[in-house]
C-alpha cells in the first residue's frame, strides 16, 4: 500500500529515532515532532502522496523533487529548502561516475526525501539513528547527509588519484593502446565526477550563507568544512583531468617519435639503396654492350663495386650525422 513510502522515522532530538509506517505516517508528520520521509521518485504514488500529504509544498518544489534529470543546487522557499545533490554510484555492477541524485525538502520539523536509485549515505544515517547516533535536528540531518556523501566520495578520487599515477609510472615503461585506453577512461571519470562537484558546492556555499532559523552555528560550521571539501574534491578533480590530458599528449608524443624514428631508419636505408637500384636497373637491361656480359667475374667484381658505394654513403651519411 505505502510502497513509495521507502522508510519514515520520527526523530527523538537524541541521535535516536522511532520507525513510524502505515496510516500513521500521515499524522506522525503533521504533529510537532521531527519528522523524516524517504520516498522513491520512481513510483507513481509519491506524487499523489506529495501533493496530498505535502500539500502546502510549492507545484515548484514537487516537480523539481520528482524531475527525471537534475542538477545540485539549493532554493529557498520561505523557511524551507529545497536541495539537490549528488553521491557516487556504489552500488554492484555501476560505476561510481555515474552519480545518484538525492532531493530533498527540508524544514525546521519535517526532512521529505526522494530517490531514483539506492544511494547508501541514506542507509548511513538510518544505521546511525538506529544506533542512537543520528541527527538530532534538521539541520544536523543535512550536514550528516552531506557528511556521507562526501566520504563515500573520497576513496574513489582517491583511487582515481592512484590509477593515474600508476598509469603516468607505467608510460615511461611502455606506450600501448591498454595504457592510452585506460587514461582515457580516467580523464572521462573526472570529467563527468565534477560535471556535479562544481554545482554542488555552488549549493552547499548557498546554503552556508542562506538566511535560515533551523541552521545555527554548529550546522554552518560543518557546512563551511564540507564546501572547503567540496572545493578540494573539484581542484583534485580538475588536477586529474590536466594530469590525464598530460599523459594521453605525452603518450601522442612517445608514439609520434617511434614513427619518426621508423621511418627515418626506412628514409636511410632508401638512400642507400636509391644508386644500387639505379645500377642494378641500368645493368639489367636486356641490350647489347653490357661491360662484363663476356666476362665469368663481372658479377663478383660488380657486388665489389657496390659494396664500395655503400660503404663510401655510410660514411658520408656519418660525416652529415643523419644517424
């Protein structure tokens, strides 16, 4: 019946939290307690739930939380927020560029939240509020949130980081097509991690300075330290992405100077072998008065003659230092 409905908590304002479902979800929320809705964008009930539940909610607010595509970013709407943001896909079988979005609707009493697919900070704060050690307040919900995001975010630029070292160490070994994939792939990464970092921490910077009374100082604090996060997170993002762009040029270059390389030895050895050709092609010839057609030596004595030359180019190829 309350499928869309994926959890519902009725926080204690001590870290702790009561599960609350069925029919009582709707009168849980309408009272003074602090109340957290998790809803999933995908079902087509969250909408009659929003719009009837949530009536006071700006058309606004429901058509950006149940957008198909979005972007992070923060509205204010009278004492409520409205904020988007992203957390690295870590869940099995997705890469983790492919980023999830949460939305969220925030008040002083009431978190609505909604999702397209799983994202595990959620599951985070529940484990904590289970454990006794979860928000105590709206505002401390959202900085929690943002919290997780970001440190399920770290290890994988993190291992970004590595992979590009690893491959830069790698390419002053060996250049082939693996490597020039793989740098490829880790450049696509980042680009696509920070098509969302650098909105994101535009909306955490917002709400930092948003004018709201649910936020106090405690929450703007750790709001401050998660957008010099963030900040930190776009630079390494866009450090990588320079690094890649240096490697895949370097491997350009690399590959660039074996080809010249090949064929400046093709170019020495056409050289050489341009007056050969030519004396050969002239002795060939199917006519009368070849020197030495009556003599059994000529051709001994000819391969001498060529070997002469050859040995009279190499030298003066040395002499130029063409190699």
């Amino acid at each position: 019946m309350n499928e869309h409905i994926l959890l519902a908590y009725k926080l204690d304002s001590d870290g702790g939290g009561e599960a609350i479902s069925g029919n009582t979800i709707s009168d849980q929320i309408k009272d003074s307690a602090i109340a957290w809705i998790h809803l999933d964008a995908n079902s087509n009930n969250t909408r009659v739930w929003l719009e009837n539940e949530a009536s006071h909610l700006d058309p606004f607010v429901i058509e950006a939380l149940l957008a198909e595509e979005t972007r992070p970013r923060m509205v204010e709407i009278n004492n409520g927020v409205l904020l988007i943001l992203r957390g690295v896909n870590l869940n099995d079988n997705c890469e983790p560029e492919d980023m999830i979005s949460i939305r969220l609707w925030v008040e002083a009493d009431r978190i609505i939240s909604l999702r397209k697919r799983r994202l595990k900070a959620i599951s985070d704060i529940e484990t904590k509020i289970k454990q006794g050690l979860g928000p105590k307040d709206t505002g401390e919900f959202v900085c929690m949130l943002i919290t997780r995001l970001f440190e399920r975010m770290e290890p994988v630029l993190s291992d970004l980081d590595d992979l590009t070292d690893d491959i830069e160490s790698r390419i002053l070994e060996r250049s082939d097509k693996t490597l020039r994939e793989s740098i490829i792939n880790v450049r696509k990464e980042a680009i696509l991690i920070r098509r969302y970092m650098a909105p994101q921490r535009d909306a955490i910077s917002q709400l930092h300075m948003a004018n709201i009374k649910w936020l106090k100082e405690t929450h703007k604090h750790h709001l401050l330290e998660a957008y010099n996060h963030v900040t930190r997170y776009v630079e390494d993002l866009d450090a990588i992405r320079e690094r890649a762009q240096i490697i895949k040029d370097e491997m350009a270059n690399i590959i660039s100077d074996k080809l010249n390389r090949n064929m400046y030895v093709l170019s020495v050895i056409t050289a050489i072998f341009l007056p050969l050709g030519f004396l050969t092609g002239l002795l060939g010839i199917n006519v009368g008065g070849i020197p030495g057609a009556d003599n059994v030596n000529a051709f001994y004595i000819f391969c001498f003659i060529l070997s002469v030359i050859v040995l009279i180019q190499v030298v003066i190829l040395k002499l130029f230092k063409w190699f």
